[in-house]
C-alpha cells in the first residue's frame, strides 16, 4: 500500500527529511510514527499524504504518486496537526461542506456524516460552534471528517492532543476497529505509551532520519546495547549498593540522599534478581524508578549509534 525508496524532503536549504525508505503492506493495521518534535514526522506526512512531492526519491501509495491525484487522495482520511477552523460555523456545517468537497451530497451525504459523528462519540454536540467546543471535541471533529468517504489510509497527525482520558480511549478503540477492517491507519506521536497502546510497529524518526523500523519491544531491546540507570529509594540505601556490587550487571554506582542509583547492563537480567531480592526480604524498598527507560533514551542511544 505504501513504498518510500530513498524519499526525501527540503524546504529550501533546510533539509526536513533525509533519504528515507520502508514499505507497509496492504492489509490493515496501525503504524506509530514515534519522534520529538522537529524530527521529521510532519513532513514524512506531508508527503505520505500527497501534500507536497519529495525533493528526491520516490513515493508511492496504491502503486501510485500521490501528490496532485485525485485517484490516490480520494482513498486518504487526514487529521493533520493544525487546530484550524472558519470562524462562524459549527461541527455539522464544517462536516457537510468537506463532504461535498470529497464528492457526497444528498442522502449519502447525511448518512456519512451521522455515522462519523456517531463513530468519534459527538452525535449530540456536533450542533455546537467551534468557538463553544473544548480542543478534545474539536479533534474528534476532525476525525470524523476525515471518515467521511471511508478511506482505505488513515493518516493521524497527533491526533490525541488535547482529549481527556475518556476521549482517548473512544478513538484508540474506534482505531482498532478500523483496523480489524481492513483499513491502514498512520497516527503520529511524541508519545512511547499512546501508540503502544494501539500498535507495536513503530517508525522512529530523529532529526529528520528514519532511525528504526519495527515492534516496541524490539525498539525497547536497543536499550540493552546501553548501561540504563535506575533509582532505588530505601531507608537503608548503602545496603542496596552493596547488593548491586555483587551483581554482574552493575556497570556504575552513584548515592543520592536516601537512595542508590544503578547503571546496570542487560536491565531484562538485573530486574528479576531486583525483585527477588526485594521480595525475600533481602533489600528494604521505597521506591523504584527508571530514569531512562524511556522513548528519550532510545533516541540518544539511537542517536549514539548512528553518529
């Protein structure tokens, strides 16, 4: 369904994405598009969705180019990141001129737009104007316009920003619905655990490069190339150092005002005898906290290896 070979993109001199290449199959599912701001993940939409072409490379969805083709645009839904609306109209209003824009009218058109808002949770408030809706409400708009003509791509720029924790999981679930259709979903996101809630294919981008292409675990195994620090609070925090120097793994020791800090190497190996060590009793325990096994540490890490 979707090919990049060697895709890439510059706004002048500035170049937003380096030669990028990966393939997504035909059937349905969901891709996270995982990055911090400014890595890249924006234009990587701009051209997956036919907005600008590449400067250099090739893409291709449907087997086709998408830019400026109505055969391949038509078969796209796109939520993109902006929060912009005309002022004056409500969510029905909004609904029903996109419609006409994507070729609906009549019956089928009012049949489109009941289901969409019925799919995104705003059958009852879609009357509202937008200056009268909260952002949350304003993106579960724009996910049903993007519905509208049933598309076989979904592509979601930051789509959960600004919903409540009810709206999140309305969307994640119509999401996996979607897929479970048949319909290929891209959502984009600086957030490890919203996407892998949704899906475990993940693209990382960083600085405008495609650092890694897979699962979340294994993007998580990167981490093990690495020593991972983690914080251990105890009221005897000398006694949880001298555990952790007889354990194979510790790569560094650092004590911290009631607590032990630990490098350790193989973090899937050090956790275990951790917790053995707390459950029998061995090691008095206040607290646990990694303090990079996170998304930013897979990116410095990624970053490290790729200089």
């Amino acid at each position: 369904m979707i090919r990049l070979e060697r895709a890439s993109l510059r706004y002048g001199d500035i170049l937003g994405l380096s030669p990028t290449s990966f393939q997504l199959p035909e059937n349905g599912g969901i891709t996270g598009l995982l990055g911090p701001n400014g890595a890249g993940k924006s234009s990587l939409i701009q051209l997956l969705a036919g907005l600008l072409p590449p400067s250099g490379g090739e893409v291709t969805i449907f087997g086709q180019a998408p830019f400026r083709n109505p055969a391949v645009l038509a078969r796209i839904g796109l939520v993109p990141e902006g929060d912009r609306f005309p002022v004056g109209l409500n969510g029905t209003r909004w609904l029903r001129m996109m419609g006409e824009l994507s070729g609906l009218s009549g019956s089928e058109l009012d049949t489109a737009i009941q289901r969409s808002l019925l799919a995104v949770g705003m059958e009852t408030r879609a009357q509202l104007g937008f200056s009268s809706m909260s952002k949350g409400m304003r993106q579960r708009i724009r996910m049903a316009q993007a519905l509208l003509h049933e598309p076989d791509l979904l592509i979601l720029d930051e789509p959960f920003n600004g919903m409540d924790p009810e709206a999140r999981l309305i969307l994640m679930d119509l999401m996996r619905e979607l897929a479970l259709a048949g319909k290929r979903i891209i959502v984009s996101s600086h957030i490890l655990g919203e996407v892998a809630q949704l899906t475990e294919r993940i693209l990382l981008l960083f600085r405008g490069r495609l650092l890694a292409e897979g699962s979340v675990p294994e993007i998580r195994e990167l981490l093990d190339r690495h020593p991972v620090e983690l914080r251990v609070a105890s009221e005897d925090a000398r006694q949880v150092a001298r555990w952790a120097v007889e354990q194979g793994e510790l790569v560094a020791l650092r004590m911290e005002d009631g607590a032990a800090v630990l490098a350790v190497r193989n973090p899937r190996d050090f956790l275990p005898k951790l917790q053995d060590a707390i459950a029998t009793g061995q090691l008095p325990l206040n607290a646990l906290d990694p303090l990079d096994l996170n998304l930013d540490a897979v990116f410095q890490y990624l970053t490290k290896d790729n200089a």
